[in-house]
C-alpha cells in the first residue's frame, strides 16, 4: 500500500505542479507529500522531480515515469470499477472531442458502434483542429494525434503513429525513386501550407554526422521543408492529390495505412522513417470516473490494438 501511496502521490503532484496543491486535495500536510515522494527516490535509486519554493520540474526519468504511473492507476482505477459496477448498465451522456480528419476517419465510426453496445448511453462527438480545453469545455476526454505538450490532464497510449513518404505508383514510375531525405528536392513535394501544422517540416531518422559510415551509427532527427508546386492547408486534400499522382507527400499512417495495403500508394525513404509518436486519450484527473467513460476508453484501446484496423 505504501508503494501504490507514493506512485498516487507522484502523479498528483506533478499534475497539480505543486506539494502544497497535492496536499491540500488530499487533506494532508506538505510534509507528508514531501516524505513519500523522498521515500519513492530512494527506493528507485533516481531523481524525479526538482523541487524549489517556486515550482516543480519533472526531470527526464520523472517525465518518463509519469507516463507509466498515470496507465497505472488508470488500469487499477478500471479494474476495481469493473469489480464494484458488477451489473451496473452505463449511462448518461458522453462528450468526445478528436482532431478532424482523425476523428472522421477513425472515432467518428466507433461512435455508432459504442452506442450499440451502450444504448443508454447518449454521445456527443466534437471534430476540430482547434486544441479543446478538455476540462475548462467539459468534455469527458479527447483524442490527440502527436507529441502531447505538458498538461495536468491524464493521457493512455492507445496506439503509435508514424509519418511516412508516400507516393501513387505511376508517379514513381515516371519520375523514380528518392534514395535519401535530400533527393526530396528534386521531386513534386505536396507540402501543407505554411499557417498550417508542421511547423518544422518532415522529419527524418538519419546517422550522425561523425558516424555515417559506422556498421552501427548514432542516429539523430532532421527537419526539411521541401518545396513543390502545390500546397494546401487540408491533409486530405493533400492525400487526394497524392493518390491522383501529383508528388509526394508525408502522411500519418493512420491516413494512408489502407492505401499502402491496398497498393494506391507505396511508401518511399522507409529507412529514414523517424520514431513514431502516439495516438492518445486524454481525460481530467479524477478519484472516480463514471463508467461510461471508462468503458468508451477501453473500447478504443481494444479497437486500435486490432491489427488490421489500421489497414481496414
């Protein structure tokens, strides 16, 4: 219990950004928060947290860590929920939000499906670009595609997302194949307009400089702007353009999984493909979560872990 205690103490602490919040939600003195997360350093034998009068900063172990606590008091928090619900029927209403291209392509459909399973349930779903203030808006949770800014919001992994080049088969036929990141400049790049998203460009996994001829080179991440002869502020405009034949362009997997699978497109640069990032849930920190919310999260997570949702 003192182990679960200082994990709980942990994660409250680094989503409230102080002890003295963490106390005062709990009803205890600063002390004591300060006393279990000294006994969970030194358990671990590593720095968590840098601690001032000022603020509190999550170190690179800490921020990792935080991660793998938040999934597990989540999974402990569903399964007593499942043993104490028993019989007991979701219902009420539950707000979603998600990014739009994502959300039509990949939560949108669930939707129906979840209510089938639930009829009491009532669902309303939100697609924007916008990034929703899930707690300040009242939404019960939001899926997000990408690198996840700091927040005090929970967040599970449910899936991996790459990026990857992507190309209609007769354009490659035509125009031949980009052997490294910098042939990018001789091709039709379908690039996202420049008050859109990806503000860095396409990145790639490449070797270090000191280490581009070693067996077993370093490698680190690059970002390139290509440039071609049409943009756009719309991904699926851009994917639509790909599949027409106009150039290539740098797509989530998540968009174009189908496609590569059914041979409309063939992926290029493999090689050079940088590490995924994730697919999240994210939700408000909360002692009890009503069902319907739990249900729908796991509901997600046992969908996305299908191996051939992403191809379907």
């Amino acid at each position: 219990m003192a182990k679960l205690k200082q994990l709980e103490t942990f994660a409250a602490v680094a989503t409230r950004g102080s002890l003295t919040a963490a106390a005062k939600a709990e009803g205890v003195a600063p002390a004591i928060i300060g006393r279990r997360l000294d006994a969970l350093e030194t358990r671990l034998g590593v720095k968590l947290m840098v601690r001032t009068t000022r603020r509190i900063t999550l170190t690179h172990e800490g921020s990792a860590f935080l991660e793998d606590c938040q999934r597990l008091l989540v999974d402990l928090a569903n399964a007593e929920a499942s043993v104490s619900a028993g019989g007991v029927k979701a219902s009420g209403h539950l707000r979603i939000t998600a990014p739009a291209g994502f959300g039509r392509r990949h939560v949108a459909p669930l939707v129906p499906r979840f209510h089938e399973l639930h009829p009491e349930v009532t669902i309303s779903l939100n697609l924007s670009d916008r990034v929703v203030d899930v707690a300040g808006e009242a939404y019960d949770c939001a899926v997000r595609v990408g690198d996840l800014p700091d927040s005090s919001l929970v967040s599970v992994r449910l899936a991996d997302n790459r990026r990857r080049c992507v190309a209609a088969p007769r354009y490659l036929q035509q125009h031949g194949r980009p052997q490294v990141p910098a042939d990018l400049a001789r091709f039709d790049c379908l690039t996202l307009s420049s008050d859109a998203s990806q503000t860095r460009g396409w990145a790639f996994s490449v070797p270090s400089v000191g280490d581009k001829h070693a067996a077993n080179a370093e490698r680190e991440i690059v970002h390139l702007r290509p440039v071609g002869p049409l943009d756009c502020t719309d991904g699926q405009v851009l994917r639509e353009w790909c599949l027409a034949g106009y150039g290539i362009a740098w797509r989530s997997t998540w968009e174009i999984e189908a496609d590569i699978a059914a041979g409309r497109l063939e992926s290029v640069l493999d090689d050079f493909a940088a590490p995924p990032n994730g697919i999240f849930v994210l939700f408000p920190q909360r002692k009890h979560m009503a069902l319907r919310v739990r249900l729908w999260i796991d509901f997600l997570k046992q969908e996305y872990a299908r191996p051939d949702f992403w191809a379907s």
